[in-house]
C-alpha cells in the first residue's frame, strides 16, 4: 500500500497509512521507516494517533519510535474501515484554523483548511440537525444577542472603568507635578555644568569634568504599596505625564537588572525605548548619538525604575556609574520606586553609586488612599448603577485585606463580578437602560433577544418583586417602569447617605469599603425598617430607639453619628457645606443642611468679631464675655445636635440597603461563590478532591458506593491515590502494586467469597493468583494500568518519581484533603 | 511552602498597619496590633478549618514516614512483565467510565457561551481539574471561537520555541488583518521571521486594527508543562497574553503551577479566570514523556542493558571478570598494562558498569553498581 512519510515541523515524522496496508497485515507488528527530522529521532520520542472507526473516533494507541528510527505500529484491529493518522500531537504548536468570515463559519465549522481530523470528535454523538438554515438561524441570532449584550457590559463597564482611572490619575496629579517641576530644576543644573561642544559631542566617549557633574539626579519615590502591581499601573501614568511634558521617557523593571543577562540587557531595553529599528549591540554611546540628534536638546531624559530593591544590585550599580559618566552628554535623570524606607538604596548599593546619586524623596498616595478613592468612585459615586450585594462587598474586602492588598485586583475583582452579573442575569441589559438614562421609556429588551412578554415575566418573577408586591395584579411596563425608577431613586439616596457619612468620618482613618459593607447590610440594625415588604417608613421611632440604644457602640455609621455630635465649629462648617452638595437631589435635607450653614456661618462671623475684640479685652469685660462665649458654645451644641439628628434621620429614612429593594437582581451582582472560584483558583485542594470525589463529578452507576470502600471500577488514578493515602510520605513502589492489584482483583473475589472481603488493604501482598477467573485481567494489564496511573499522578504532581537513593520509593507531594 | 495558591493565612501584619493607619510614614513603620475594624462576618471560616486540615494531614503524613518501620520490598519484587509486553499492554488499555466521561464532557457545552463571553471581555481562561482537557478546550475553539484565528501551543512537548511560536501568531494575525480591510492596500511586510521579540509583541499590541474587538486565541495545553516550564517562556508567554489582540485559554495539571506565575503576571498579564473543568479524561498526551515505572527502573532493565553492552564489547573486554584488579587480570593475560586496564575502565565507567570510590585507606575501588539480583541475572546470560 502507500505509505507517506514527510516532515512535520520539527518534532516528529507524519505518518498516513492506508486502509489497504493495514488490512494486509493484522494482528502483527509493521515496522514503518521514519525519515529522520531536523531535531532527529530520539528513541522516546512518541508518536500518537487516533483511530478513526467509520467515523467514530476512539482513542488511539501510543507507538514508538525504535532507536534505529523505525515508528512501530500496533495493528490492532482487524477492522475493515480502519483509518490510520499519525502524529501531529507531539508538535509544539499548531494553527486550529484561521478566522474565518461570518457567513461562511456557520456551515463549515470543524472543516476549514486546517487538519481537523486529529481532533477528537465530540460532536459525533450528537444527532445531526434537522434543519441547517434553522439552526444557522437561531446560533446568528444567539450571537447577534450576545454581541448585545457584550456592548452593553462594554458600556457599563468603561464608564466605571474610565472614571476609576480617572480619578487615581487625579491624586497623583500633585505628585506628578511636583515631580516634572524637579525634573526641570535638574535639567537646569545639568545643563549650567557645561553643554559638550561640537566636536566633544561627536566622540564616541564621554566628556570628563569635576566630580560635581557627574551626579545623577534620582528620585525616589516611596510607593507605600504591598503589592508592586499598583505602581506599574501608577509609572505608566507618571511616564505619560512626563512625556506629555516633553521629556523623554523609559520605563526599566526589575527584570531588565537580572545578574543573570549583565548590564547588556537593561541598556537594550532602554535603546529600544527611544532608537528605533533593530538593534544588534547595545552601547551607551548608541544613546548619546542618539540624544544629539533629536531636534531640540532642552528636554531630560527620564529613566523610570519601578522596583529598585528587586534589581540585582551589582547591575544597577554598573549603570548608575555608566549614565554618571555620560550624563553630560545624555542628561538623564533617573526616577526609582522604592518599596520600603528611603534606606533602600543605602543597603542595596555599593557607596561608590551612591555617590553618584544625588536623591531626592517623594511619596506616592497610601494603599488606604487609594482603595478610597476606588471605591468611592466604583460604588459611591458612580455613573453606572452596577452594585455588588452585602455577601459580595464582604467578600472582596476579605479578599483585598487578606489575601490581596492590591488596589489592581481588587479591581479585577470587581470586573469579574460585572462580567458575571451580564452573563448569568438576563435582565443585566436594564443597566445599559440605566446608563443611558431613558427613564420615561420602558427598556428595549428585543434587541437583546428577550420579547417584552418575557421580560416582564422574568421581572416580576424575581424573588424581591415577588416578596414586596404580591398584591399587584395587573403587570404591565409601566408598573415595571415604575419599579425601576423607584429601585434607581432609592438606590441614588442610598449612596447620598453612605457619602455624607463617609464625610462625617474621613478624618478618622476610616475604610470606605468597611463603611459601605455595613450599611450594605440587609440584616443590619438600621436596615431591618427597611425590610422586604414593608416599604412604609416607620412612623414610630420607639422601634428604631430599641435598636439605637442596642447598637450604641458599635459599628461605623454609629461612630459617624456620635462624631457629627462633638465636631467643633469650623469642621461642621465644613461637613455641612460637602453635605449640602450631596444632599442636592432631596430637598427636606438639602434646605435644613443649609439653613445649618447658615447658622454656622453666623456662629463664625461672632466668633470672629470675638477673637479681634480679644486684643482689647479688659478685665472688667471678660464676664461679660465669658457669658456671649458660653452662649456661642451653646448655639454650636445645638448645630451639633441637629446636625447628628439630621444625618441619624437621613440613615433611618433613606439608607435603604440595595437588597432590600425590589427588582434589584437587575443591578447587583450576589454570586460570590462563582466570584471566589473565579478569582482563586484552589487548584492543590481541587484536583485531590476530584480523585478522592470522582463519583460526584461523573456519576457512573457502578461505583455509587461511597465510603471508605476502594472499587475496582473506579478510575485507576483514584484508586491509586486513596491508597496512597494510607502511607507516609514515601511509598513503597511494591507495596503500592500490590494494594493496587488486590483492588483489582478485589471483583473476583467478591462474587467468589460474598461480603466477607474485608476493607482494609493491607500492604502486604496476598497471592492471588490461585483464584482463577475467567475475565481476570492479565498480570500484563495490571502492571501497565499500574504505571499509567503513576503517569497521571505524575502529570498532576501528586507524586515524584523515585530517585537513586531511594529507588522503590515514590515521594508524595501533597497530602491529601 | 503554603499549600494553596491564595490560602487564608491571618491577615498580613503590615497590611494591616496600612490598613488601619492612613497617616503613618513608610519610615516610622511599625506593626501595630491594629484596632482593625472586621465586620461582623467572615466568610472563610469553614476554609480556616480545610486549611488546618491540609497541613495536619501533611505533618501525619510525615510522621507515618519517619516512624513505622519501612518496607523494604524492591520494585523488582513485582516480577514485572517484558517491556514490551507492558507497553503493548499500556496501549490497549480499555478505558473506565467512557460513557460518563463523554457525557461530562458535553455538559461542558453549555458553559461554552460562557467562556467566549469572558474571553472576549478580556479574561485570560485557566482550566484546571483532573483529567486530560485538551480535546475539551480545542473543541470549544472550534465550535465557539470560529471567528477568531486559533493557535494551539502543546506545552507537554519536551522544547518549544517561542519565537516560533510568535511569528505564526504574527503571521496569523496578519492575514486576519488583511482579509478584514480587503480594500485598503496591504503595505509590504517585513518578514516576521526577521523581526525582533519586542517588534512581534508591539505589533500584536499595535492599534493597526480597525476594531479592537478582534483578536487571535491562543491555547496553550499545559502552560505547566515541561517545555514551558523555564521563568522566561512564562514571562514571554505573560507577555504574549498582555498584547491587545491577543487572548489565552491555558490548562495547568500540576499542583503546584501557581507558582510559576508572579502576581504581575496573575493580574495584569494573563489576567487569568479560572475555570474548575474535570473531565477524567486519560492523561494520554500529556503523559507521554513520563517513563513507566515499572519499564525503566527495574533491575530485570538494568541487568538487560548490561548485558546488551556486555555483548557489545571486545572480546577481550567480555571475558574479563570486572571485580578483578590490574594484577590478577595481567596474570590471566588479559591486559598488559595499567593504560589498556584503564582504558576498558573507562568504557564501563561510561555506562556505568562500574564505578570507582576511594576506601579507607585512600585506594581507589572498582565496584559495580548493579545488585544482587540483578548480577545474578546478569551472569548466566554473559557466561551461558
């Protein structure tokens, strides 16, 4: 028959064999010859197939390659439709197929140019569609909607994306200024020590002058970060802005210091930065030519570090001493994040680089800074009305508190959790509706392939509009319309009170998010007026009085409570004058906070004329005085108490956790457990507790038993794995076979001796092969399903192989869960 | 070493000083015993308790191996099979649980809207759980991620060389490029093959696409495998991952491949999702550059490649008893000098039929390193 044999990139040959060739010679060995390959064969290399069977795929035996080069192949089966493809698995990369139009993908899906059949078939049990245009209708309509439904998460979330970015950029605004300002003073300074004339300019060497002028100007600048993650983000900000300013700009991690690669590697880096087209040496020189020809010399070049104590010391310090020698001719200026103290570079560096250093300090904004002004934006303040539940914010919390401590991921986090919210809840595209504030209309759910019908039937189907209006009948978009813009409203006063009291608070080194998981708290003291079902405000206090005596103490909302009490003068002015701006939208706040100003003002003015009349104060008049101070001190105790009356009202009034109202599955996320899996991967607890609970994931019939009992109808890994349990961290390879052949057998000696099989595997091998059985696999299969089994174990990292000292022994690696 | 990637430890002292005091300097940093405020519920309290039981059962585990008396039993004791016999009998195993495997497998399908949804929001996909999941993941491509370009990278395969791997995405990406503005004129294109790293990574993350929605996929099978193991293939691949067109499903089996990646990595470049996807499918692939156990170490194997290389020999060099010194082999006629001794030494030294210790009293000893068993085994087949 015909046998081709060509190369296939590098790894392996290809072999094709034809059905004619296999027929001819069942049930014996064919010896193939490999053209050898590029790499060569090396005697374990592999090759791997799969049989096709008249369509139907199974998988296919592993062959080998001898060490003369020959490929042996099994022939296996006598079958007549055998069809035999080779290789392609061992490659190291493939194309699957190419992108392919719209239009055409819906037909040829699985039969594009590429070779699809080494593809294991999964949809070959599946019964072929009836109508194809029917179906091609229904997948371009499925995509159509989700491609809807993709804009919309899009829009929801770059708005709370964008504004996020925006307002970190914001608080470094100051330090950004503060540093390109010093960047310009330095420039300066290089610059008075001497411009290289023409000529000096043009040697490929430095210019030599005093010691002075060979400093380098070095910022470092404090990160206050755990997580180094968050300065890149906060560097490549500072790169934009300095380069917006006209310098010239070049980011360098830690990993371009690697003693490994020397110096070489970070000038490359740096090169690339700002010479274009391929570089074959790097050469500091290559820099200066560079800087020379650049139209106008005024402007610094900048080199950014983002994490000096992770670079390999004696690379740095090469560099340090390189751009000092050439900084006359490159003006450069570096910028290095340190993570810990100003000390950093004293302990890092050698004092000969240091110098060459001529530092000076600066401090980003703290990692409970930021995380404030993330939160206030993404939750508080925010344009888009996305929310995550009580469950979900504690969970996040916990996350960045514990786990975390990145500003970046917690963000991520959150993008998960919206991610989630658009592709489990079918109602999420009411948050573009949202977003685009087309309140007077009721959404357009067809575009997103619900029918209006539907939408309303999943709308008032949801547990919260089920609990609070039972009573309404007639179910129209108008009663939804109403619903949502109730849910908005709500949702908008909820965050105005959280704002005033995060305001309240502020000077008290107080977490936002802490802040927000309390009064996101349906079950919380000041929720429970606010319980599903009964919408009415509580017109009695003696309720909210219990639970206020209760709480007294504890929790944030209550502390920010008792704080608006004992504020002096001039910060409740201050208080009041954010909370007249957040109280704009209700109108009963927003004219008692002002008239509150007012007074306060009044109060101020008094208190002015008081403090210039002091000077002249005579003894006589001190009485008299004394009495207006006491009575000034008397109208600040009642602006105290009414402004702490108003924010407790506005807490007990307004404070409306989200998951207490209804319809708002529309826009808060609740799932946490698929954000946790999401986020953390448990990947050493996961796979052990697949072996161990195999059946729960698969569900086979045969071995419903549970309990300790080991079947021989099990997968072989997890019998393997359950017996290793019973040993230390070593295993006996013997002892491990045996146990391992006695499960196997164990079916045969059940329907031999009935029940009496104990459950207990005793390492020490019982000679079973007295018991004669008919189906009782060969010694040969037992050893080869044992070896595979360690195989998978190996794959998985569950076990190491045996090393020389210890050659009957296998190493476990993890331990059990 | 923590067992899990992100395990619930007590929270970070330091983090909390961050936490909890605003104001403080990095230079006055102290730990204090933070007044922290917790709400009032936790949710990992149950897997505080998983946690503690993971590392009791480690130190169990530890303590079982020290003190009960160990067996001694060798792997030859198996008495195992002929080799090939064992390989023949590895290829024809039948497979448990077809049936359920297959139908776990196709319940999958309904999550596949899912991940192409996550994957084009930006996410970067990593399967994990036990069994194979190739075939799962390149079956999803093809059915759901027909729109976009599809470039599988094997990472079980012993060496995979990543610039090559680049310049097909590049190229990949490039006719994707073209075929998407068909009328605008394609400007000539450097070779990629040609071009740098960072040039093959810029121009993935260039803005050279009129929409930004397309990208090219790329899986990679075992991202914790063997070829991809090296700190600089998973930083080019996080790298790779991080360009703008381009996005990553990648699967992981080992236990502990978390620890490849840097949480710079985790969350900025990869940007990983994890997905929980068992599928108790046979590690056939995967597993094939792993040696059976009972094929290589055995002594039966030892003591036949002995005497493949025995054999193979001078016959001068075959019937010269090895345990035997200079002397005794000059009186059997055998060498004639030090150097032809040395020089038969050497040949078993290098495959190691003999090797050479220094006893007590400073002599250097020739010994074969091959046991008992195996010797016995070993001497009726040179000396039949």
């Amino acid at each position: 028959g015909s046998i081709e044999t060509r190369e296939v990139h590098s790894a392996v040959a290809f072999v094709s064999a034809r059905r004619e060739w296999l027929d001819g010679k069942q049930n014996e060995r064919v010896e193939v010859e490999a053209q050898k390959t590029e790499s060569g064969l090396v005697p374990t290399h592999l090759a791997l197939g799969s049989c096709h069977r008249g369509g139907a795929t199974s998988g296919f035996t592993v062959s080998e390659f001898t060490p003369a080069g020959k490929l042996l192949v099994p022939s296996g089966s006598s079958s007549k439709g055998l069809h035999l493809h080779c290789c392609c698995y061992m490659e190291p990369f493939t194309i699957l197929h190419k992108a392919s139009s719209r239009k055409t993908d819906k037909i040829s899906t699985g039969t594009g140019k590429s070779r699809t059949t080494r593809r294991i078939d999964l949809t070959a049990s599946l019964p072929a569609s009836t109508d194809i245009s029917d179906v091609n209708a229904a997948e371009s309509n499925e995509r159509h909607y989700s491609n809807m439904r993709m804009e919309a998460f899009e829009a929801v979330w770059s708005s709370t994306e964008s504004s996020i970015k925006d307002v970190l950029r914001e608080a470094n605004a100051t330090i950004f200024s503060e540093i390109h300002e010093w960047v310009r003073d330095s420039f300066d300074t290089i610059v008075s020590f001497g411009v290289p004339n023409f000529h000096e300019a043009t040697q490929p060497f430095p210019v030599v002058k005093d010691a002075t002028s060979k400093q380098i100007f070095t910022g470092l600048v404090l990160t206050r970060n755990i997580e180094f993650v968050d300065d890149l983000v906060t560097f490549e900000d500072l790169k934009q802005h300095l380069k917006s300013q006209g310098c010239h700009v070049a980011n360098l991690s830690s990993v371009d210091f690697s003693s490994k690669n020397g110096v070489g590697t970070c000038l490359r880096s740096l090169l690339g930065q700002f010479v274009t087209g391929s570089l074959d040496t790097a050469d500091i020189s290559m820099l200066a030519t560079w800087y020379k020809e650049q139209q106008n010399n005024d402007n610094p070049v900048v080199i950014i570090i983002d994490d000096m104590e992770r670079c390999c010391a004696s690379i740095l310090s090469e560099f340090i001493h390189m751009l000092s020698e050439w900084v006359l001719k490159v003006p450069a200026i570096l910028i290095m994040g340190v993570a810990t103290t100003v000390d950093a570079p004293r302990n890092v560096l050698p004092s000969n680089a240091l110098h060459r250093l001529h530092a000076r300090k600066f401090t980003f904004q703290s990692l409970p800074e930021k995380m404030n002004y993330v939160v206030e934006t993404a939750f508080v303040k925010q344009s888009s009305e996305f929310t995550i539940s009580h469950k979900t914010a504690v969970f996040m919390r916990n996350y960045f508190v514990h786990q975390n401590g990145s500003v970046t991921s917690f963000i991520r986090a959150l993008k998960i959790a919206c991610a989630q919210h658009f592709s489990t809840q079918p109602l999420c595209f009411i948050l573009h509706w949202f977003l685009r504030d087309e309140d007077n209309e009721v959404p357009q759910s067809h575009i997103y392939g619900l029918s209006q019908e539907r939408m309303l039937k999943l709308a008032f189907d949801l547990p919260s509009w089920k609990s609070t209006n039972n009573q309404i009948t007639q179910l129209s978009g108008e009663t939804l319309l109403d619903g949502l813009t109730q849910l908005k409203k709500l949702h908008k006063t909820w965050r105005m009170v959280v704002l005033c009291l995060y305001e309240a608070i502020k000077g008290e080194n107080v977490q936002l998010l802490d802040l927000m998981c309390e009064a996101l708290d349906p079950k919380g003291p000041f929720a429970s007026q606010f319980d599903i079902g009964s919408r009415v405000l509580p017109s009695d206090d003696s309720t909210s009085q219990k639970f206020h005596s209760l709480e007294k103490n504890k929790g944030l909302i209550n502390r920010a409570i008792r704080r608006v009490k004992e504020l002096p003068a001039n910060q409740l002015l201050v208080l009041m004058k954010a909370w007249e701006k957040h109280t704009v939208d209700v109108p009963e706040f927003h004219s008692e906070v002002k008239a509150l100003v007012l007074s306060l003002l009044k109060l101020e003015e008094n208190g002015e004329s008081l403090n210039q009349n002091k000077v002249e104060m005579t003894n006589t008049r001190k009485q008299a005085l004394r009495g207006h101070l006491n009575g000034a001190d008397k109208n600040l105790r009642v602006a105290n108490e009414k402004a702490s009356n108003l924010v407790d009202l506005m807490v007990r009034r307004y404070m409306c956790p989200v998951e207490c109202v209804a319809l708002h599955e529309v826009l808060c996320f609740d799932c946490v457990d698929q954000l946790q899996a999401a986020l953390i991967g448990d990947m050493r607890r996961r796979i052990q507790m697949d072996l161990q609970d195999f059946h729960a994931i698969i569900r086979c019939s045969c071995c419903s038993k549970r309990g300790s009992t080991i079947l021989p109808s099990m997968p072989d890994s997890s019998i393997m794995y359950t017996l290793a349990q019973e040993h230390g961290d070593v295993v006996n390879v013997h002892d491990w076979y045996q146990s391992f052949k006695s499960v196997v057998l164990s079916t045969h000696m059940v329907s031999k001796r009935g029940k009496s099989r104990s459950k207990q595997h005793s390492p020490t091998p019982k000679k079973r092969k007295t018991t004669s059985e008919l189906s009782q696999p060969s010694e040969a299969s037992i050893q080869a399903r044992f070896c595979k089994a360690i195989v998978e174990l190996q794959v998985t990292g569950l076990v190491r192989m045996p090393n020389r000292r210890r050659p009957d022994y296998l190493q476990r690696l993890a331990f059990g869960s | 070493r923590k067992a899990k990637l992100f395990p619930p430890v007590p929270p970070l002292s330091f983090l909390h000083s961050f936490w909890s005091d605003g104001e403080q300097t990095p230079e006055s940093r102290t730990f204090p015993s933070a007044a922290f405020c917790r709400p009032a519920m936790e949710i990992n309290d149950g897997e505080e308790e998983e946690e503690f039981e993971f590392s009791r059962n480690y130190f169990l585990a530890k303590e079982l191996g020290g003190s009960s008396k160990k067996s001694g039993r060798k792997i030859s004791d198996i008495d195992p099979v002929d080799e090939q016999e064992l390989r023949t009998a590895a290829n024809n195993l039948e497979p448990k649980h077809e049936r359920e495997v297959a139908s776990l497998m196709e319940s999958y399908k309904a999550s596949y809207p899912e991940w192409g949804f996550m994957l084009r929001t930006g996410f970067g996909l990593l399967m994990y759980g036990f069994g194979s999941k190739k075939a799962l993941i390149e079956d999803f491509a093809s059915t759901s991620l027909t729109e976009y370009s599809v470039v599988v990278i094997n990472g079980y395969v012993q060496s995979i060389n990543l610039k090559q791997v680049m310049v097909a995405i590049a190229e990949v990406w490039w006719d994707q490029l073209k075929a998407k503005r068909r009328n605008s004129p394609s400007q000539a294109q450097q070779p990629f093959n040609s071009r740098s790293i960072d040039d093959l990574l810029a121009f993935m993350d260039g803005q050279e696409a009129d929409d930004d929605k397309s990208f090219v996929c790329i899986i990679v099978n075992n991202i914790d495998g063997p070829g991809l193991r090296e700190p600089e293939s998973q930083h080019l691949l996080a790298r790779i991952a991080s360009c703008t067109h381009i996005r990553i499903i990648a699967s992981i089996d080992h236990v502990n491949a978390p620890l490849l990646w840097d949480k710079k990595m985790v969350h900025t470049q990869f940007n990983w999702y994890w997905y929980h996807v068992p599928t108790f499918a046979p590690y056939v692939v995967e597993g094939v550059f792993f040696p059976l156990i009972l094929a290589h170490s055995s002594t039966a194997q030892s003591a036949k490649t002995a005497a493949i290389v025995l054999q193979s020999l001078t016959p001068n060099a075959q019937s010269m008893p090895i345990e035997s010194l200079y002397a005794a082999s000059r009186e059997r006629f055998l060498v004639s000098s030090q150097v032809t001794l040395n020089s038969h030494l050497t040949e078993f030294k290098d495959h190691e039929l003999v090797r050479t210790r220094r006893n007590a009293d400073g002599q250097d000893c020739v010994y074969i390193p091959l046991a008992n068993d195996g010797l016995q085994k070993l001497l009726p087949e040179i000396n039949p």
